[in-house]
C-alpha cells in the first residue's frame, strides 16, 4: 500500500495555486483599472462634455455649410437617423462624385468622426456615473460594478458606430464597393448606432429625473 505524502501534496497545491495567480492578477488589474479610469472620467464630466460639444459643433457646421453643397443637398448618410433605402444612399454617393467623396472621408471619417465616437462614449461614462452615484441604490454598487454597468450600457454604440464609420468610409474611397447589399449594410449600422445611443441616454434622463424627484420630496443629496 501506498500513500501520499503530506509534503508532496502541498507541494502539488502551491504549484497550481501559483499557475493560477497570473490569470486572477490580470482579472484584477483589469478591474482595478477600469474602476479608476471610471473615477477619473467622473471627475472631468464637464470638461470631456464641453469638448464632446465642441467637436459636435465643428461638424454640424461642417455638414450644413460645405458638406451639403457638395451632394446638391442631399444629407449625409451618418444624419439619417431612421435610415436610408440603397437608391437614396446611391443617390448621395452620386451627387458627391470621386472629389466630393474624398473630401467627406478626409474633412469627416478620418477626422473628427474618428475621434467622436470615443469623446461621446467617455463623456456617456461619465454622465452615468455622475447621475447615477446621486442615488442610494447605485452608490450601495461596488466601485467595480458601477463602472461595468457604465461601460456596458456605452460599450454597444461605440463599436457600433465606428463600424458604421467604417462602412460608410468604405464607399466613399471605392464607388465600385456600392450596391443594395452593401448600401443596406450601411443603413442598418446607422440605424442601430442611433438605437444604441439611446440606451445610455435614457438612463442617464432617468437617473437625472429620479434624482431630481428625490431632491422635491426632500431627500439629502450625497
């Protein structure tokens, strides 16, 4: 008969312990950071939505005053908010020719639309944070779980609408790209970026409105 030796046997358990220390400290640096960049984002709510406007402004008057002169009027595909059939997203395509296309994507997609999706995002953070530790029931949250929920709920737009951008970007650098799949590809990136904004938005209107109640019947704020 033959048994173990305790010594063995501890030997065996701090070898796999130690095997396994590498993955749960990479889960916790992961978490540690994310949680602090959550707490730094929350600090600076003002100042990543004013530079959020900011950009936002630069385009709208990009699309209104230059962009829209060069497809005849025709709105760009990004504003389209419920969407667009492939005739119309042909019909833009057309009216903005090689040379207009090439300035939309260099003056739009390659510019400031490259960096607005992740302003935008970063400043949904850190208005979801902001609201929402004004009320008991999130601030009961971890630090960690606070942030998780922030990043989720923005997470979803931010892929989407790059990939949108992406998709879009692609037409407008090779005309010979369009056609109904392609167009209708496009269309559907734009319509769920949209519905994808509206998730953090809403909940940020009502971590706002539930704070702002609160606040009327007397509550303390934090």
């Amino acid at each position: 008969m033959t048994s173990r030796s305790p010594a063995k046997a501890r030997t065996i358990r701090a070898e796999f312990d130690q095997a396994a220390e590498p993955d749960q400290r990479d889960r916790y640096t992961l978490w540690r950071n994310l949680t602090a960049t959550a707490l730094r984002l929350s600090r600076h709510t003002a100042a990543l939505a004013f530079v959020t406007l900011a950009v936002f402004v630069a385009m709208t008057l990009l699309e209104f005053f230059y962009f829209r002169r060069l497809s005849g009027g025709l709105p760009s595909l990004d504003m389209r908010l419920a969407g667009f059939t492939p005739d119309e997203g042909m019909a833009w395509l057309t009216a903005l020719g090689r040379r207009g296309g090439e300035i939309i994507l260099v003056w739009h997609y390659l510019t400031f639309d490259l960096l607005f999706p992740a302003l935008l995002s970063l400043t949904l953070v850190s208005l979801l944070l902001a609201t929402g530790r004004r009320l008991a029931k999130f601030r009961t949250m971890a630090a960690p779980a606070q942030s998780l929920l922030a990043f989720v709920l923005v997470l979803p737009y931010t892929l989407a609408d790059y990939a949108q951008n992406l998709a879009v970007a692609r037409l407008l650098s090779d005309f010979q790209s369009a056609n109904p799949d392609s167009l209708a590809f496009a269309s559907a990136l734009t319509v769920t970026k949209f519905a994808l904004l509206a998730i953090p938005v809403v909940v940020i209107a009502v971590f706002y409105l539930a704070d702002q109640r609160r606040a009327g019947q007397g509550g303390e704020r934090p």
